[in-house]
C-alpha cells in the first residue's frame, strides 16, 4: 500500500506538473530573455524548465544555436491530420526546419504550439521542394515502405538531410518518391500493411538522433 501523506510529505513539484509554473518568487531576475508577463503571472506553456518564463523570441533563437542539421518535409496533398504531430516531434528533437510541401494550410491542433519554435518552410509543389534541396545541397531520404526500400535498421543516415514523409494512407506521392535520392523504410512484424505517419515519423527521426547527436558521458 502507499505510504499515508502526513506533514511532512513534500508537495509534488509544480515543474513536474502539466500546468507550469506560478509567479516568479523571489527577487525578479534581469536577464533580458525573460518575459516580465510570464514572470508576474506564471508559465503554463508547455516548455522544458530550461526555458521557463522566457520569451519566446529568446527560446528561439536559442534553440537555433543548436538545431540539429537534418530537415523534416511532409507532403500535404491531402487533408492529413498527423501534420501537427510530425511538427511536434521535429520540435523535440531540434530538427533545423520543417517544410510542408502543397497546401499551406494544415491542422496545427496536434502540433500543441510548438510550430511556434519551430522553423516552417512552406513549398507549392514537390519539384520546387526538390530544387531547394538541390540548391542546398541536402539530400533527401524518403520515408516509405514501396519495393527497392531500405530498411531504416541498416541505413546510414547522412548527417546532413531532409527526411521526407507522406500522407496517412497514400504514403509519398509517384512524383516525391521519384525526387527522393533514398527511400528507407521502417521494419515491421505484425499484419497491419503500415505504421501511423506521426509515428513513423517519430521513429525515423530518433533513428538520426541515435547516429548523430551528442550525448553527455
């Protein structure tokens, strides 16, 4: 059984809680990132505690000295509902930007604000998708299970690519999987023919992360 709560059992953090932070107690501090607001009223964004009060100019540009140099682009030739959560998790995992190819509007409910600390390039159509990637010089790695795939678990993922994904249902279109220079797809066990895209998504950009990213020792 759980212990009995009595006096002395501390309060349960309320950085560890889903509703932020209060009020900043104590002497207020002066380093220009913070937010006066936040700092009067409290911080219920959902933000690590590094970040807590800050501006969100200041998260930003912070962010931006250490994004990661891999690039997420998401095909929105369809109505796709999973586009917000795929913005969610470039934004975890410090992707440098975001680019939605096709319809510039798409439902932002799942992305859960993050979109606003999150680099969006918006492309009208694959091939001027693929030219920006070519002008970059940043290859571009499909995501898709379609015969001559590579399994993710053996692919070397270059350090420096945009990981490109497709509806949920269709996958890539004929025309975005013939820009990509790879097309890897995530191994699977059971008997369903595909994976959620948010969460395929979710997979092949942790698979970069695993290769690439620094880790403390």
């Amino acid at each position: 059984m759980p212990d009995t709560p009595t006096d002395e059992t501390p309060e349960p953090s309320v950085e560890l809680t889903t509703y932020g932070v209060g009020p900043w107690k104590g002497e207020l501090p002066t380093e220009p990132f913070y937010d006066p607001e936040l700092l009067a009223k409290g911080d219920s964004r959902n933000v690590v505690d590094r970040y807590r009060y800050w501006r969100m100019e200041a998260i930003v540009a912070d962010l931006d000295l250490t994004r990661h140099p891999f690039h997420v682009a998401i095909e929105n030739w369809q109505h796709d509902m999973n586009i917000g959560s795929i913005v969610r998790s470039a934004n975890a995992f410090a992707a440098d930007t975001v680019h939605i190819i096709g319809r510039k509007r798409w439902n932002k409910r799942g992305a859960m604000v993050t979109d606003r600390y999150q680099h969006v390039q918006y492309h009208p159509d694959v091939s001027s998708f693929a030219d920006w990637a070519r002008d970059a010089g940043i290859p571009i790695i499909a995501i898709d299970n379609v015969p001559g795939s590579v399994i993710i678990e053996t692919f070397q993922f270059p350090t420096s690519c945009v990981l490109l994904f497709g509806q949920e249902g269709p996958g890539l279109s004929p025309e975005a999987l013939a820009a990509a220079d790879t097309v890897v797809e995530i191994s699977q066990f059971g008997s369903t023919r595909s994976i959620n895209a948010s969460a395929a998504a979710a997979i092949a950009m942790h698979a970069w992360i695993v290769q690439h990213a620094s880790f403390p020792s």
